[in-house]
C-alpha cells in the first residue's frame, strides 16, 4: 500500500471514529489486529459491541466506498469479531457490523454516510 493511500485510509478512520464518537458510541480499540486480519474500529453502543470497517474513497470512479466490501471481507470480519470476542472479558447483548464511507469533498467537509448494520 502507498503512503497516500495509507493517509487516506487514517484520514477516513479518524473522521469515522469522531462521527461514531458524536453519536454516542464508545471506542474500545482501533486498528485491532491479530494474525488473521485488522478491526478498523471496535466500539459500545449501550450494551452492544459494534465491528466497524471504514472504507475511504476519493471518487465513485470505482463504486461507492461501501461498494468496496466484498463478500470475503465480510467473512474475514465475522471472523475476526467472533476472534476478538473470545479474547475479550465483554459480553454483549449484541452484536452489530457497520460501515462507515467516507468520500472527501474538493472543498467543504467530507461526506459520511455511517451504514447501522450493514451485514
């Protein structure tokens, strides 16, 4: 991965996770990695655990930010969650999966669109 597309990709974490943080959600861990992959964003919302990846695109000339989470991905993300889960001392009344797209403007704030249970 490329520097930039390394800083785009923080850039849209920290605006993620400060949208998620207005809303009320609580963060318990960013960037949560293990051997098998990488958590973007672990958060509470009241009693449940929320499994947040964040995907940031600079243009839809290759689809919508959300568009860009395939069908493995989500696998790789039950995975990591159930993971995660095992090795925590929480235990949630739920369990919810998110998306968070985040689309820079040339000018004006980005654009968020925050996706509740996405998958």
């Amino acid at each position: 991965m490329t520097n930039q597309r390394r800083a785009v990709g923080q850039y849209g974490e920290r605006l993620a996770e400060r949208h998620l943080s207005d809303q009320g959600l609580i963060t318990l861990a960013r960037n949560w990695r293990c051997t098998d992959g990488e958590i973007d964003l672990i958060l509470r919302d009241g009693d449940d655990v929320v499994f947040c990846e964040v995907k940031t695109r600079r243009s839809a000339t290759f689809g919508t930010p959300a568009e860009a989470i395939s069908r493995t991905k989500v696998q790789r993300l039950r995975r990591l969650a159930a993971r995660w889960l095992a090795e925590s001392t929480l235990r949630p009344r739920e369990v919810r999966f998110d998306v968070v797209a985040v689309t820079p403007q040339p000018k004006g704030p980005a654009r968020i669109e925050h996706l509740r249970a996405a998958f």
